[in-house]
C-alpha cells in the first residue's frame, strides 16, 4: 500500500492549501487593498504610502518571500489535488444531478490560473517598470500616482483588470468558507453565516480592487 | 387505488472487459405502488421471456437499511434527493412518458462489474483499516460504568446511520470517499469505547482512502445531499479535526 506522508494525504494537502491561501489573504491580498483605498485620496496620500512601505525594506522583503513561498505551495498543492480528482471521477453519462456545487467551487481551478495569469501581468504593469520622480517635500519619490493613472487611460486595461477582479471574487467566496471546513469548523450546508460572509468578504473585496481602475480611467 | 404509468428507460449495460452502452427498453404498465426495484424485477421478467439477458442490479434486503441497492436515475443517486435508497424510492415519484437514464454508480475506484452493479469493496477496505474497536472478552461490561453524554450518543447514532452505499461517492465531483470514511471515523470518535484506537484509526482509514484512489474533498457538499441516511457534513469537519489532532500527537 502507497503510503503517503501526513502533508502529502488528502486531507494533508488541503491543509496546506488553505493554510497557503489564508496567509496571502491576510498577509497580502488585505494590506494590498488598504493601499488601494489611499489611491481615491489623490496623488499626495498614495504617493506618500508608496514612499513610506519602500522604507520598511525588511518587512517588505519578508512578505515577499513568505508570498513566493505560499504560492508555490498553493500552486503545486492545488495541481495535486486537481488532478488527483481529475482521475478519481469517473464521467457520467448521465448529467441532472443537485445544484449543491457552487460555480465558484466549480470554477475553483480555473479563478485560481485566472489569478495566476493576472499576477504576473500586474508585476509587469507596475512592478518590474521604470518610474517617473517626483518631488515630495524636498525629497524626490516614485510617481506611483501617475504611473497607475496613466496606465489606465486604456480602456482595454481597464476591462482587463476588472473581468480578473470577477475570478479574484469567486475564488475568495468559495475557499474562505472552505479552508475553515478544512480546519474542522463545521461550515452547514444551509443557512450558513459563515458561507454568507465568506460571500459577501469576497464581493466587497472585488469590488474594491476592481473600482480603482474604472477611476482611474475616469479621473 | 393504485395508477399505472408507462416510462421508456435507458439502461446502462456493460459485461466485463467490455465498453458499456446505453440499451433503451419500455416499461409499460407500471404500478406506481411498486417500487423502483420491483419495476426493475418486472421489466427483467420481461426481457428474459423475449430472451433477452435481464438487466444486473445489486439489492438485499430491500427495505432501505442494508445499503446494496443504488444506481444512478437521471444522474440522481437513489432515484431522489429525498434521503430514500433506490429499493425504498416508489414509482409515484415518476411522471406518465418520462424516460430515465440508469447508469452505475460513477467513480473511479468503483470499477463496474456488470451493467448496474459496481465494485465497492473499497469502502470495505476503509472499514478494515480502522473502523473497529478492540473490546475485552468476558462478561458484558455494566452499562453504567461507562456514561455517555445523551448528545454525543445521538450524534454517534446519526453517523452510524451510514449504510455504506456509495451514493456519496457517486454524487461527488471528485470520487472522494470523504462523507463514508468521516462518519465511521465519527461514530467512534464519539463514545469512549472507540478512544483506544482513535489516533490510529483516522489516520489508517485516511491513508487507505487514499491509497485506493478516492478523490479529495473540496467542501462542495453534493455528497450530503445525496446521502440516502442524510449523513451531514459536520462529520466531515471531525474527520479533519481528528486527523489534525491525530497527527499533532505525533509530533
């Protein structure tokens, strides 16, 4: 009999997949949008938070690495656990089953490569790119403010951000109530609050991140 | 006074080491008193007066306890959603000129064996993995030595309501064996005859699941809808609780 390791079995691997998941969602993906929010406050405020996160190098540096580490794990724990399920369902021929799984659920593989996708399109946008300075009281600092606006004066960018902003949704909405599960809280199937606000996190968070573009085209 | 409808079934048939197929036959005149295994029983009467080979179907004691019985009707386990087993379903639930598809129980672990009939000895091997207990020789023990709260009674009793039908299985998108493993794990869990072996249990039931190919649970509850006991998914959430507790004992 193969005999898998505790982190490597089923319910290892979801463990560590949503442990995985939940760190980026704490340490990352929360903070990312707080320093979203500063970019409706104008240039000053958003520049200013763009200068003083580059001053706190080790804590930035630290997130990174802990980052590129949850993703990797997520990635290959979630390429394991897909295919995995890939080959222990058998097709039916007949499809009319319930209408218990969630799209997002459904969808999880494919929000999940979305983000992917995205990620690394959103480093080149404005990660890895040569910025303007400008002058902040005296001292010069990255005109992130423009950068942003400028980079949104295309409509296609715009839409772009926005549909993978709909992935980011539905991933966050089924696998905040479903790492809970994991971890053993008990997640009803009906009428579930935790299901609700699992729910509702994830639209807010959406479109929180998805209304900085659409303003940035406007402005 | 009982009704009588007339359906046209689409039957799944498949002999070993053969490609299976769909075969459409009538059932006509059907009591809508019968059940849908004595429908089945009809029709196959039928089909071996015209020499034709009857449909295979698994089934025992017909009564919705012993867990033998299930195929897949339109793509519903059981027939319904409506916590009944195939043998307990009754053809009142099915419309004048309907057509049904029954296929087996889909998932890879359960190879079909013939037409309906799948192989399901994998839950039995979960089962000799762990889900006993070990339990002194002798005299009956006094009942009263060992209290149990009437809660955690009641909540062992509705895991051990589990049948071990595979509907679960069958309903998941995955081919996770997740819900059957977590109620044997939970029924146990539960008393304080089953706490001897607890560790070991959750974690040898797991591995077996896995090792035989049974897919990963990703908390989308079809299985708990499908459930013909209407085993929930709280057992699922001990089931992880046992293993993490299980395995941070270890370290």
């Amino acid at each position: 009999m193969k005999n898998n390791s505790t982190w490597l079995s089923s319910i290892g691997q979801k463990l560590l997949l949503a442990t995985s998941g939940l760190i980026m969602f704490l340490m990352f993906l929360i903070p990312h949008m707080g320093g979203n929010i500063l970019f409706l406050f104008g240039p000053e405020m958003f520049n200013s938070y763009a200068m003083h996160l580059h001053q706190l190098v080790p804590v930035v540096i630290g997130i990174e690495v802990l980052m590129l580490i949850s993703i990797s794990v997520h990635m290959f724990m979630g390429f394991r656990v897909v295919l995995a399920n890939k080959k222990a369902s058998d097709k039916r021929h007949s499809q009319k089953s319930s209408k218990e799984r969630s799209l997002a659920a459904k969808l999880m593989p494919v929000s999940g490569g979305m983000i992917f996708i995205f990620i690394i399109k959103h480093l080149l946008d404005f990660t890895f790119k040569a910025k303007e300075q400008v002058d902040m009281h005296g001292h010069m600092a990255n005109d992130v403010y423009g950068m942003v606006l400028a980079r949104f004066q295309d409509p296609v960018h715009v839409i772009f951000y926005v549909l993978f902003m709909v992935a980011v949704g539905l991933h966050l909405s089924h696998a905040l109530q479903s790492s809970l599960q994991t971890y053993g809280l008990y997640i009803p199937r009906e009428g579930s609050k935790i299901k609700l606000v699992s729910m509702l996190v994830a639209i807010a968070m959406a479109s929180t991140f998805a209304i900085i573009p659409i303003i940035a085209f406007i402005r | 006074m009982s009704n009588t409808i007339n359906l046209t079934l689409k039957v799944w048939r498949q002999s070993k080491d053969e490609e299976g197929r769909f075969e459409t036959y009538q059932a006509n005149d059907v009591d809508t008193d019968a059940s849908f295994l004595e429908m089945l029983d009809v029709v196959n009467e039928e089909l071996t007066i015209k020499g034709v080979e009857p449909i295979a179907f698994e089934h025992d004691c017909r009564e919705g306890i012993c867990g033998c019985c299930g195929t897949l009707v339109d793509g519903k386990t059981h027939g319904s959603h409506e916590r009944t087993t195939l043998c307990q379903l009754h053809m009142r639930k099915f419309k004048d000129g309907e057509t049904l598809a029954i296929e087996p129980f889909r998932a890879h672990p359960f190879k079909v064996l013939k037409d309906l009939i799948v192989d399901r000895s994998g839950l039995d091997a979960i089962i000799t993995a762990g889900g006993y207990v070990s339990v002194k020789t002798g005299n009956a023990p006094e009942a009263s030595t060992t209290p149990i709260k009437k809660a955690d009674a009641e909540a062992a009793m509705d895991a051990a309501e589990c049948i071990g039908c595979g509907a679960c299985v069958a309903a998941c998108p995955n081919g996770s064996a997740m819900l059957f493993t977590a109620a044997k794990v939970s029924q146990y869990a539960l008393l304080p005859q089953g706490h001897p072996e607890r560790t070991e249990r959750v974690k040898n039931m797991v591995n077996m699941m896995d090792a035989l190919g049974f897919g990963n649970c990703s908390n989308e509850y079809e299985c708990a809808v499908a459930c013909p006991k209407g085993i929930d998914v709280k057992n699922i959430a001990r089931l992880n609780r046992e293993f993490i507790k299980a395995n941070l004992k270890k370290a």
